[in-house]
C-alpha cells in the first residue's frame, strides 16, 4: 500500500496545492462521489488530499480501488 500512497501524492496539483486532486479530476469524480465509492466521507477525501490525515489500510485499499489503482 504505500506504493499507492507514493504515486497518489506524487500526482499532487500544483495550482490546487492538493495531493492526488489532479488523479480524482482525471476521472470526473467530486469528492463526495470518491467517498461515496469508497464507503468514506468526504470530509475524509479532502483532509487525505491536504496531507492532513492518515487513513486506515483498508480505506487506503478502498480508495486506491474507487480510483483504479493498485
């Protein structure tokens, strides 16, 4: 799993600042739709996309699937 977490921070945007944020505006998800997909909150998607959480490995597994990633 901290492959994913390597590559998902690594595709972090710029102009947003957040982590991961260019991956989940690549598959036309919003962040309520990418919680909903992983049976997270939102609220968790942004404060993961900040930096500013650290998620269980299975919220981890969940995300990298609802993103189609490994």
């Amino acid at each position: 799993m901290s492959r994913f977490l390597e590559w998902f921070h690594g595709q972090g945007d710029i102009v947003h600042g957040y982590p991961g944020n260019r991956v989940r505006s690549e598959r036309a998800l919003h962040r309520d739709a990418l919680g909903k997909k992983a049976r997270t909150s939102r609220a968790c998607v942004r404060k993961f996309e900040a930096g500013e959480y650290d998620l269980t490995v299975g919220t981890l597994r969940r995300l990298a699937t609802a993103l189609g990633v490994q």
